[in-house]
C-alpha cells in the first residue's frame, strides 16, 4: 500500500523575528557617518593635520632661532667680560664727576668771593689775609678778613657795605688794635646762592 508524503505537524509555528526597523536605523546611522566624514569632518580632520604640522614647523624654527640665539651669546661672553674692566672704570669716573659737580654746586664760589670783597673794600684799608673756611661737618662756609686802616670811618663803612651785601652774612668785628693805625680782623658766614641768612 502507497503512503503519501507525511503531513506536517500543524502545530509547529516558525519563529518570526522582524529585523528590517533596526536594520534600516544602522544603515542610516552609517550612512549619516559616511556622509559627514566626506562632507564636514574631512576639513576638520584636514585643518588639524595642518595645525599640527604647523606647530611642529614652528616649534623647528623656534628651536632653530634659540640655538642661535645661545651661540651668539656664547659668542659674546669673552667680549662682554673682556669690557668689565672698562665699566669698572667708566663707572669710577661717573662717580667722580657727580662727586665734582654736587661740591661744585653745593661750594660758594671763591673766586668772586674774593673778587666782591676787593670791590666792597674802601681805598685806604689794607686787607693782609683773606681767609675761607668750609668744614664738612659745618653746613656754612666762614671766611675771616685781616686788615689795617688809618681810619676807622672808613672800617665802618667796610662793615656796613659787607652786612649789606646779600652774599655775605653774620659779619663781626672781632678783633681791634691800635697801633699807629686801626688793625682789625673781621669774620662772617658766606650765604648760599647769594641769599642772605638770619
């Protein structure tokens, strides 16, 4: 007896599972990527490239410029150091001359000192010593003056014009003698800048 072909089993259900959704979601994530890599992240991806290779460019030529910059300076040391006796020098002398300059400045001069002094002095006095004193510790400059006159008018009158001078100040007779003539010896303060002291 001929027996067909055996039937299914009519319970048996294939599994079905639909994968179409997920699969069409991956390959438009893909195809977004793909795009934006040809489109938009090519040029970015370019640009870093170029900042990088031009910061290892820069980064050369700066290396490049130090190491000629250190050779120049070790170029010069032995020059620099060969002038430190030079400087040493030049700095002696500028201290020197501010030195002159500020004593110069703070010193009356002497020179027209003695020169008003001959004016201010009447004919018939003798000055025998004129004598200018400047101690450091003594802010002011005296000066003492030596003479004889047979007058004593004209000493007075050698008094009053030197009180009245503005270069000179604190004028005293100090010392009077008489012997056959007036022997005096006055002394003072000269003011500084030609202004006249208390």
């Amino acid at each position: 007896m001929f027996m067909g072909p055996a039937k299914k089993s009519s319970t048996f259900k294939p599994f079905q599972i639909n994968l179409l959704i997920h699969k069409e979601e991956q390959v438009k994530l893909y195809e977004r990527l793909l795009r934006w890599l040809l489109s938009s992240g090519r040029f970015i991806v370019v640009l870093v490239e170029l900042v990088t290779i031009g910061a290892f460019v820069a980064r050369y030529k700066l290396d490049a410029e130090l190491a000629d910059l250190q050779d120049n300076i070790k170029d010069k040391v032995p020059y620099i150091e060969a002038l430190k006796a030079d400087e040493a020098l030049i700095r002696q002398t500028q201290f020197q001359l501010s030195t002159i300059k500020q004593t110069r400045n703070e010193s009356p001069d002497f020179v027209q000192t003695i020169s008003k002094i001959a004016t201010l002095t009447p004919k018939n006095i003798k000055i025998t010593n004129i004598s200018l004193d400047r101690a450091q510790s003594f802010p002011k400059t005296l000066f003492t003056i030596s003479g004889a006159t047979p007058s004593n008018i004209e000493l007075s009158v050698f008094i009053s014009s030197l009180q009245k001078d503005p270069s000179f100040a604190e004028v005293t007779l100090t010392n009077i003698s008489f012997e056959g003539q007036t022997i005096f010896t006055l002394t003072g303060s000269l003011t500084k800048k030609g202004e006249k002291s208390g």
